[in-house]
C-alpha cells in the first residue's frame, strides 16, 4: 500500500514537471483519429458499465464515430494519465478532480472550451452560472463540472439499529468517536477515519473552526496544535480498539468503494460500520453492501456543520491538449450534459446532474438511496452549507497523497504519536506547498 501511494504521488509530480505547456507543445493526439475519442474515467464497476452504454448511445446517435472509453480505478487513474501526459498521449476527454484541475490548467495540459459553450456546441442553458465558475480560470472554460455533490457519512444501518445505536444528523467529533467506541463494543465493527485517502477531512474539520488548510504556498493553520485533534482520531481509536489497524488496508486497495471497509470482508474486524464519502457514492455502496444490508447517512462530524458543510463539482470533464477533434469532444460532453436518455442510465452515479431540465427528468427514475442522497444535499446540506474553500494550489496534491498518508501509516503503527504527527504534517506540508 505504501509503494502504491508513493508512486502515485511521485507520478502526479513527475507529470506536472514534465508537462508544462513549453515541455509538451501542442502537437499531439489522443486518439490519432478524427473520428474516435477516447475518454478516461476512474469508479466503480457500476459507472464503468453505465459509461459504456452511454458511449454506444452516442455512436448510434453520430454515425462513424466510435469511441474508446478507457476505465481505472481512483489512484491508477491518476498514475495512468501522468504518464500519458508526459508521452503527450493523454485521452481526448478526461475526468478532473478539483483538487487537481489547477495542475493540470498550469501546466498547459487542458484546452479552453469557452469557444465551445459560445458557438451552442455545449448548450448551459439550464446550468447555473455558479456550477459553471469552478472549471474556469482568466476567462477561460478549462473543465465543465458534471455532477455537483457533498460530503456525507454512510453507515450501516442495519447494523446500528439491531446494536440499539443512533447516529444523529450532525454530530461534533467526540460524538463520532463516542459512537465508534459504542458500536465496536456492541458489533465488533471497527472505523475507518478516511484512513490513507488524502486531506478531505482535514478541511472539512478545519472548516468548522473557521479555518482554511491550504493557502497559496503554505498552510491556512498558524501552528500544528490546530491539527492534534485530527491526528488523536487516529491515536485514540487504535489505543482503544475501535479504529481499524493499519494492516487491514494492505490487503485491500484503498479508494476502490467495492473493497471499502463497509462493504468489503467477513470478518468483523476487518470491516467499519462507515464510510466518509460524498452522495454520489451512496448508491454504490448500498449496492455492495453484503447480507441485504441498509446504509443511512449523516454529516461529517464537525464542531460547526454549517461552516465546514460545502457543496462541491463531484468531478469534471475536460478536452486534453492532445485532442485532435474538439469539437467533437465538446459534442459528447453536451451529449453528457444534457440528453436526457444518456442520464436516465447513468442517474446519480456521479452526483446531481448540473442540469435542472436533466435533474427533473431522471428522479422519477432514481432508486431509494439514490433519492436519499439527492434529498439530503438538497434539503439538509446545501440550506446548511458555505461555500467551497478555493481548490487546492498544485502541491496540495503532494501533500494530500504523499505526506499525509506516510505519517499516518506511522502513527496507526505506532512509531509516533499524535502530537509529533501534527508536527511532522505542519512542516512537511508546508515545505511541500512553499516550493509549489
């Protein structure tokens, strides 16, 4: 696991630094055919499957285009298309993290698609302005969000209610744990605290006290006591019991929703009774989850929901620097956006569609969780939200998918405590962001 995240981290660096606009001109193609597109997407087998159907659709509806979609999982995708950036072979179309399309915008890697949405190409008729905003930068369209979502705790229902547990609404971080410590008491279950998948809940803990992680070149705390508190989840659960050990992760592959704790495995200490996710999981894992089993969701513990609840693109799409056609490019992602057909399969697998024409017209459609998922960030999260922190500068993904993980797999194993891992973090990280 640790050589995974290592090379991982390495890989996104290595592309950034290798692929400025200078370094990788803008000669090269994604497909090397005018008429096929490739599109590269990281999830779970139940996108891999409703993508697929999806692509057919558009080779019916475009006759003699065909189109190569290319499949990973989370942390392969992001290996994958590093080193495609730097042999400037990226796929025409690829899916965008927010945390990593200012990367990707600097180092010249995407193509504006303004001219795109101007010519009706890409038709935002529907779409908010403000949904719009996060993929543009100086006056250029670089990315355009396909689905919106938000941070949401899935638990195991069934589980908690046959142990007389009741998980509410909004929770402060001692009552996480509180209810961790019960349900491993009860069940058996552990938890699993976002365990090696970057700085996620970092923020959104932060958020709650006011408090920005990352600022241009450095971080937003002003010492590294502001981060204990994240650290002690850590400490305290694996002192305690209720927190997964660290080598139940070396035999999965963390970030795979279909290998997450709470769907994955047979044997009770193996498993967590949750996840930290965001809505447009909630399908995927209800789906996965063994013996019949029903999830529920809540918020992130927070000692301020409010303030550290946001609503967030689940992911972009945006045409690579390698693309030959564009246009065409810009034709799928309207096709993406808004035919109805193509979203009554794909539904909320990425989140809410961005279109309110496209949102009214598959809820019918939508099975129970998905329905809860959409009906609790419309009606809980997003009346009790702020907005979005700014993404991330470039080094954050350093930090978040090297840094981070190295000292926590240090502190679960019990090498250092929590105190000198808020330290090491602090200025690990700030040495990270400060050379950029």
């Amino acid at each position: 696991m640790r050589s995974i995240m290592k090379k991982l981290g390495a890989a996104i660096v290595a592309g950034a630094m290798l692929c400025s606009v200078s370094a990788c001109g803008n000669s090269a193609s994604g497909s090397g055919d005018d008429n096929k597109l490739t599109i590269a997407w990281w999830g779970n087998q139940q996108r891999n499957d409703r993508m697929g159907q999806i692509d057919k659709m558009f080779e019916e509806q475009n006759q003699g285009v065909s189109i190569d979609g290319q499949f990973s999982e989370f942390y392969d995708y992001w290996q994958k298309l590093s080193t495609n950036a730097a042999g400037k072979s990226m796929p025409d179309i690829i899916q965008m993290d927010y945390i990593y399309l200012n990367r990707y915008i600097e180092s010249g890697l995407l193509q504006d698609m303004q001219p795109y949405i101007d010519d009706g190409t890409i038709n935002l008729d529907n779409v908010d302005d403000k949904v719009i905003e996060p993929g543009q930068k100086d006056g250029k369209t670089y990315a355009l969000v396909n689905a919106v979502n938000a941070p949401v705790l899935v638990y195991n229902k069934t589980l908690l209610d046959n142990a007389g547990i009741t998980v509410p609404e909004n929770m402060t971080l001692d009552e996480f744990e509180s209810i961790s410590k019960q349900v491993y008491e009860k069940t058996g279950y552990k938890t699993n605290f976002y365990y090696y998948e970057t700085c996620n809940v970092m923020e959104y803990l932060l958020r709650g006290e006011g408090v920005q992680l990352f600022e241009d070149t450095k971080l937003g705390v002003d010492s590294a006591a502001q981060l204990e508190e994240y650290f002690n989840v850590y400490q305290t659960g694996i002192k305690e019991g209720w927190h997964l050990a660290p080598e139940v992760y070396t035999e999965i592959k963390v970030g795979s929703n279909d290998q997450n704790p709470l769907v994955y495995g047979s044997d009770p200490s193996h498993r967590s009774w949750v996840t930290f996710a965001f809505t447009n999981n909630v399908s995927a894992f209800q789906s996965s989850m063994p013996n019949g089993d029903k999830v529920a969701v809540a918020n992130w513990p927070s000692s301020n929901t409010t303030k550290s609840n946001y609503v967030k693109p689940s992911q972009f799409f945006a045409i690579s620097r390698d693309c030959k056609n564009p246009k065409l490019a810009a034709k799928w992602i309207d096709f993406y956006t808004n035919n109805e057909d193509a979203n009554k399969i794909l539904l909320t697998d990425r989140g809410l569609p961005i279109s309110s024409k496209i949102q009214t017209a598959i809820k019918p459609s939508l099975d129970e969780s998905d329905v809860t998922a959409m009906d609790f960030l419309n009606d809980v999260i997003i009346p009790n939200s702020s907005t979005i922190n700014p993404a991330w500068p470039s080094a954050a993904s350093t930090v978040g998918t090297k840094v981070l993980p190295t000292i926590e797999e240090s502190l679960c194993y019990g090498t250092i405590d929590a105190k000198t891992a808020a330290q090491q973090f602090f200025d690990q990280a700030n040495e990270t962001l400060a050379k950029g």
